[in-house]
C-alpha cells in the first residue's frame, strides 16, 4: 500500500518527464494513495495536453452567495485537492471576475509542486495595474485583454513577470475559450487548468473545451446565490450532459471527477 506522499511523488515526477502513469489497482475499496493516482492518472498521459474545469460548489449548487461571499465554500480537503490541480497544470485560468472578487494567488502552497503559468482573461481590462496577480512575483502571469494581437507561436513562456497580451474580441460578451487555448498553445502552455469562476468554467464546458470537470461538493446548503454553471437550456434530459464519473470521497468534501470525453449513457435518463 503506497501512501499518499509517495504516489503524490510519482505523479510530479511523471508529470515532469511528460510520463504516464501505471494503471491503478482495481481493488473495491481503494487505499487514499490509489484514489489519488485513479484521480490524477488521466491528467498524466504522457506528452499530450489537455484542459480540466473544476468547481467547488454547495449540496444545491452554489459557488458564492447572493453578496459574492465564496471564500471558502470547500474544506480543507477540498483545497488542498485545488493545489495538487493547479500543480499538475502548465497554466491555470481564471476569468477577471474570480481575480477581483476571490482574489485568489493561483500559485501551489499546500503540496510539492510546480508552479503554473497564472492566466487572467480580462476583455474589458478591469483588474488594476497594483492587482497581486501583476505584481507578486510568485509566479509568471500572462494578462489577456482586448486586441486583434497573434502572439508569436513557440514563443516560450517568461519564468517570471507579467505578458500582457492584447489578443481577445472586444465585441465579444462572453469568452471563447478557442482563442484563449490557441493563444496558451502559442506559448507552449498545452495542460490548462480552468479554475474559475463559474461563467469561464461553463463557457468552456458549453464549447465542448474541457476533457474533464473536477466538481467538489461541500455538505452545505446556502439557499441562494450564484450557481455553479451557466449553460444553454435543454428541454429534455436525455439532451443533457452525462459524462462518465468517479466520485471520491476526499474527506471535507465529495468529489466527481468527471471524464467529458466519454459517455455515463447507462445513467441516461429513458424517454
């Protein structure tokens, strides 16, 4: 039985030498070391890339309540499983919203790791030049507002400082992740972990841009606020979204890690 700093290891490692990891044991009843590697094998598959959401939300569905109050929805569990992501990232995404109002560092403190390239989509150019994330230092930003710039491909990414990057639509009300992905592709960022907030997950969920969805499940109940996702109506639900899950207990709170690539259809509701 491997503990969970072993395997934790193995898959920082793996993840450096671009690696996949082998495949975990079958067993019922999992030790904490082999739900970790069940959890973080997919995100290890060698040299190719892929995008991951996630969100922490109440038992009904809130990321935030009616006042934006957020911080922290999760438990300590729950953030601790936010690191190990952001770790295992070569970039990890926020909309300028998250930035303002979470205000959060984006950098990996509570696991060994790497620290991902910190990525704010802010169209209408709203976070301050004194903001943290421009300022701090902790690690390389990349400041995506509006502007018809191409960067340069294979450009390789800074190890520190901020890029401001003028590549996004102005007419445009909503992100496209399209753009924002082949624009973190220029720069050679190819494991993109979209952290928030809900409207930036749901906008790549709804262009079909995320492999996988991690959403934590705190047992709360808040009544009222903002909802986890935003996404175009569906009027039956066999037109809904079923995705193959996982669900693992992480302690203070219940995760689904949720495969959008293939299909949970024996859930799929009959009509």
């Amino acid at each position: 039985m491997q503990s969970i700093e072993t395997v934790w290891g193995k898959i920082l490692e793996a993840r450096a030498r671009g690696q996949s990891l082998p495949e975990p044991s079958t067993d019922s009843e999992p030790s904490p070391g082999e739900q970790l590697l069940r959890v973080f094998r997919p995100l290890c598959p060698g040299e190719n890339g892929w995008v991951i959401g996630q969100l922490g939300q109440s038992l009904d569905g809130r990321i935030a309540t009616a006042s934006g109050a957020s911080r922290y929805i999760n438990g300590d569990d729950g953030l601790t499983h936010l690191h190990r992501l952001r770790a295992v990232a070569d970039a990890v995404v926020v909309g300028a919203g998250t930035a303002l109002e979470d205000n959060p560092r984006l950098t990996v403190r509570r696991v060994a790791g790497y620290q991902p390239v910190r990525v704010v989509v802010d169209r209408r150019d709203r976070l301050p030049g004194d903001h943290h994330l421009l300022t701090d230092g902790d690690a390389p930003t990349l400041h995506l507002v509006a502007g018809d710039a191409i960067p340069e491909c294979d450009r390789p990414c800074p190890e520190a400082g901020v890029i401001r990057v003028p590549c996004l639509d102005p007419e445009r009300e909503t992100i496209d992740p399209d753009r924002v992905l082949a624009v973190l592709a220029c720069f050679g960022l190819g494991r993109v972990f979209v952290e928030g907030g809900g409207r930036t997950v749901s906008a790549f969920l709804a262009a079909g841009r995320l492999d996988r969805l991690h959403v934590m499940v705190a047992p709360m109940i808040i009544g009222s606020g903002y909802p986890a996702f935003t996404l175009p109506e569906v009027d039956r639900l066999s037109d809904a979204i079923w995705p193959e899950a996982q669900v693992v207990n992480l302690g203070s709170d219940v995760l689904f890690d949720l495969n959008l690539r293939r299909s949970g259809a024996s859930h799929r509701a009959q009509e």
